[in-house]
C-alpha cells in the first residue's frame, strides 16, 4: 500500500507504509533533489536514538556558548530504515553501499524526514469571526508535510490536524517536569533533558483524533483510536504536545 492515499482528492499520510521524504543531497558541489524511501521508525528505536541526544549551554561569566546536539546519532535510524533513493541509479544495496561512503549524508535524511513537519499558520480569511465558546474545551493543532507520491510521480503537501481535548491541570504538570536541567562539572554545561515516555502518554492522553493521517489504511477517528494511537509515529507526538502545552506553558510560567 502506498504511503500517500487520496480521498476526495486530498492527500493523507498513511504513516504505516514506506515514506518518500524529498531532500537535496549535493555532490561534487553541484545540488541534486532526490526522494529518500525510508520504513517507519519505531518508538522504541527513536526513543533510544534521543536519549543520546545532547544540547544545552556552557556559562563562563558573561558569555554563553550553546552546545549543540550531536546530529550523527541519526545515522543508526538510516542505516537501519533506509529502503532506498527513488530518483537515483543502482539497486538500494548499492545505494546503501554509496551512503556507507558518505556518512555526512546519514543524519540529514533523518533530520529531513524530522524537519519537514511543520505549523500551519493559515487563517481562513473569508470566515465571520465567531466566539468558538468550546476553546477552552478542545481544540486541533494543523500541521503538514510535503512528501514524494511514486504513484504520481509528483511531491504533494499533506494537511493534518490533531483534535486534542483540553489538557488537564494534573498533566501540564507532567508536562513541566519532562524537561529537567542538568549541570556536568567536568564540562561546566548545562545539559537538558527530556523524558520522551511521558510526552508519548501526554499526546496519546489528550489528542482524540487525527485528520489527514491514515494508520494501516484506515482513519485515525475518536471511536478507533486505541487500534490506531500507538502507531502515530513518535516525532510527531513529541512536536505536537510541545504545540498543545507551549502556549499553556506561556500562560502559566
């Protein structure tokens, strides 16, 4: 089954099949957009690939260096899930063989397939301004992506949303201590910490349905969603309940 089903002409993500993420790849100084096939991480591989995660900042009187993360830990994830380069000569042996030699190459696949999640921040400007007097009870948080359809040979944007019920005063707090600071003395940085298991339950806790998206082919509704909450692929749950609680955060920090 293809990764990108349509229904009444509009794209949806089936998040259980093999993604084509597009990325541009240079070589030789010259740059070159390719489609990157790649097999859905699991939770369990992701959340180990994060804990090795570093980022935080170093404080030497009045200067402040940030230290950033390692990005080589997602190596392991291509290496792992990589199923091959649509647009590019050789079998995906060879082409696995070819990234083998290009290491480089490796996390920015995998931060490709990460950073390409994104906000959407467009209004509907020809709607009435009305007082949605369920705010404060619900609400959805609409992002997309723009992904390589092999079927249509084309790449296409992929509109999601993520109903989610307002969270409850007992889990911002658990949002709040997901994140602990840490201070090494060897290295005099302040590290900063996340505790992925939490905001997996956060989002699996408070989102009720998924737009957009398709799990196993099928929609991700209110009334099925203990078949289909677990296979939500977990970098969108940890961006998702960072959107959902930030702005909780903001108005209670």
């Amino acid at each position: 089954m293809s990764a990108i089903v349509f229904k009444d002409k509009v794209p949806h993500w089936n998040v259980t099949e093999v993604t084509a993420y597009p990325l541009e790849i240079n070589q030789n100084g010259k740059s070159t957009r390719v489609n990157v096939f790649l097999a859905p991480y699991t939770p369990a591989a992701l959340k180990e690939v994060l804990q090795k995660n570093t980022a935080g900042y170093k404080r030497e009187k009045r200067d402040v260096e940030i230290v950033q993360e390692d990005k080589s830990i997602y190596a392991s994830l291509c290496d792992d899930y990589f199923v091959k380069i649509g647009n590019a000569t050789g079998t995906p042996e060879q082409q696995k063989a070819w990234l083998d030699k290009r290491p480089e190459i490796k996390p920015s696949i995998v931060e490709c397939s990460f950073g390409g999640l994104r906000i959407d921040r467009q209004e509907d400007s020809d709607e009435s301004p009305v007082l949605d007097i369920g705010a404060d009870l619900s609400g959805a948080v609409k992002v997309y992506q723009e992904l390589f359809d092999e079927a249509a040979n084309k790449t296409v944007k992929v509109n999601m949303a993520h109903n989610y019920a307002h969270p409850t005063e007992a889990q911002y707090r658990d949002y709040r201590s997901s994140r602990r600071n840490r201070f090494i003395r060897k290295t005099s940085v302040w590290t900063i910490t996340e505790s992925h298991g939490t905001l997996d339950k956060l989002y699996d806790a408070v989102v009720t349905s998924v737009d957009g998206v398709l799990v196993h082919g099928n929609p991700c509704d209110q009334q099925s969603k203990s078949s289909w909450v677990q296979h939500i692929p977990l970098w969108h749950k940890l961006w998702i309940v960072d959107q959902i609680f930030g702005e909780i955060v903001e108005k209670n920090g």
